[in-house]
C-alpha cells in the first residue's frame, strides 16, 4: 500500500478547478451530474481510505481486539504502517461516519415535517399555504402512506400575490423541473460528499447553484421566455429569504441569485455534454476525472493488498 492509501485524502484537491468552471461554461445538466458524481467517488475512496489506515495502523499495536496473525513480523514488513496515522484515524473515520449519518437524519426529519406541514390540504401537486412569508419550494414524495407518496409544490400566497401568472407559470416550471431531474439526490449526495472529506465542500456549492440553473433552463424552454423566468426569479428574490427549510431547492434558494439571473438574460448554454480538452473546462474536467479515477484505484488496489496479506496472516 504504502502512500497510496494517503492520496484519496487529498485528491480531491484536482476537482477545485472544475468546481468553478463547470458553473460558467457547461451546461448545467452535465455540471450538476459530473460533480455530483466525482464528489460521490471521491468520497467514498476517502472513506475508505481512512479505514484502511485504521485497520493497519492499529493491527500492530498490542492488546488490539484483531486476530494475533495480523501482527505477525511477515505482516509488519509486508504492510506499511504508521501507528500515528492509525490512531488519528479512529476519531477522523468516527467524525466523519458521524456526520454523514446526522445529515441523513436531519435530511429525512426536514421531509417528514414538511410531509406533515401539509396534512389536511388537498393533494394536488401544487400546495398552496396560507402564509404571510413568500416562499417556494419542492418537496419530493416519500414511502407511500401517510400523504407522502407522492412530488409535491408547496407555495405560499404572499407569493403568489407578488407574480404576474406567466411568473407563475415560470415558478411551477422550475419547481416541477426539481423533481423530475430528482435534483434532491444530487444534493445530498454531495452534501454527505462534503461531510466525509472537507475539501469537497467547494463542489457541494457548486451543485447547489447548478441544480437551480438546470431548474432554470427546463423553466425557461416550458415557458418560451427567459425573461419571464429572470423576472420571476428576481421578484421572488426581492421578497423572500429563501425556504424555511434549507436543505429543499427552493425557487429563491439563497444563494448568487444575480448570476442566474444574468445567466437567462443571455443566450441559452450549449448542451454539449462533454468539454473539449483543449479549453480550459476541458482540462479541468479530465484532471477531475483522472483524479476521482485515480482515487478509485488507490483505494481498490490498497483494500486488496491489505485483505490479501492479513488474510493470509489470519489462521482459519
């Protein structure tokens, strides 16, 4: 194994650029899809980086709970070790096993109370509440029963109160493009990509801009007017202060809302799904990749050297 086990814990260093370049000039269906992707990849190298560290690490010390033959003199050559790394593992492997299982939680817990905010409405698609504060957002189905079986609108008047009805029609497109996209997945993915190694965090940003701006786009071609859809954006922008409830997309998710207004004001992007390499996108998005594939190989070829030899140390 030697240093190969480390380089999943800094690889995604290589994504940083596309983080950024990939919001201006792919398509914001390819961005939200390669990034959430690289991210997942990576991610779980990391993770299992650190349990091989662990494993290792650890399997030398005395009075480990590991089976006597993984600390074998044969094992101890075979296998590097770093007693050190091994011990800072553990705690890293439990934050991050910690964090990851905390986000779900509050993942389902915010849906459930969404579900439930709507009980005793009609169930339509669209749920309208009666709620002085503006907002918009969409709430995608869950298990079946208890109302929450199916893809749900949830507005409130006081926003509806403030479009014009092509606005409306504007906000209903890109709230339904949310969920047909399933852009909730993207966003978690890359939300629990972000908990298990922290230097993902700038793609975790990244796609959450690029699911609105896809949103924006199957919003704009519904409707035939991406100035409606800018405008819809800014007012709803102007009064709200996004959804209550962070972790859904919502029609004026906090966030550049100037750029994606900007963004439909000129010409619609290019739906080439793959960059040529001689650009600077292009570049990026193959080191991104090279990175997420060498990361996967790292982490592949260090798990079956280590199962390999303590295996073979292991009595049966």
């Amino acid at each position: 194994m030697g240093v190969f086990v480390f380089l999943p814990l800094v690889l995604p260093l290589t994504a940083w650029p596309i983080a950024r370049l990939a919001e201006q000039h792919l398509h914001p269906r390819t961005a939200t899809r390669l990034l959430a992707a690289v991210a997942g990849v990576m991610a779980v190298c990391s993770t299992v980086c650190l349990g091989l560290l662990m494993v290792v690490g650890t399997a030398q010390l005395p009075g480990n709970p590991l089976p006597d033959g993984w600390s074998d003199p044969e094992v101890r050559e075979a296998v590097p070790y770093d007693e050190v790394a091994g011990k800072l593992a553990i705690p890293a492997l439990l934050t991050v096993l910690v964090a990851c299982g905390r986000a779900l939680w509050r993942h389902g817990r915010v849906h459930r109370r969404a579900h439930r905010a709507l009980a005793g409405l009609p169930g339509t698609e669209v749920a309208v509440l009666p709620d002085q504060a503006p907002y918009a957002y969409a709430l995608p189905g869950g298990r079946r029963g208890q109302g929450r079986g199916r893809n749900r609108i949830v507005i409130t008047t006081a926003l509806l109160d403030c479009l014009e009805p092509a606005e409306r029609r504007a906000l209903f497109a890109h709230e339904r493009a949310h969920l047909t996209a399933r852009h909730h997945r993207f966003l978690l993915a890359v939300r629990l990509a972000a908990r298990a190694n922290p230097f993902l965090r700038p793609l975790r940003t990244a796609v959450a801009y690029t699911a609105e701006r896809w949103a924006d786009e199957d919003a704009a071609r519904y409707v035939g007017s991406r100035q409606t859809v800018a405008r819809a954006i800014g007012k709803a922008a102007l009064v709200s202060r996004g959804t209550p409830l962070a972790t859904l997309a919502g029609f004026a998710a906090p966030g550049p809302v100037p750029r994606r207004v900007a963004a439909l004001l000129g010409p619609a992007p290019a739906a080439r799904t793959w960059p040529s390499v001689f650009t600077a996108v292009g570049l990026a998005t193959w080191g991104a990749a090279a990175g997420a594939a060498v990361s996967a190989m790292s982490s592949a070829n260090s798990a079956v050297t280590m199962v390999l030899i303590l295996h073979a140390a292991t009595p049966l």
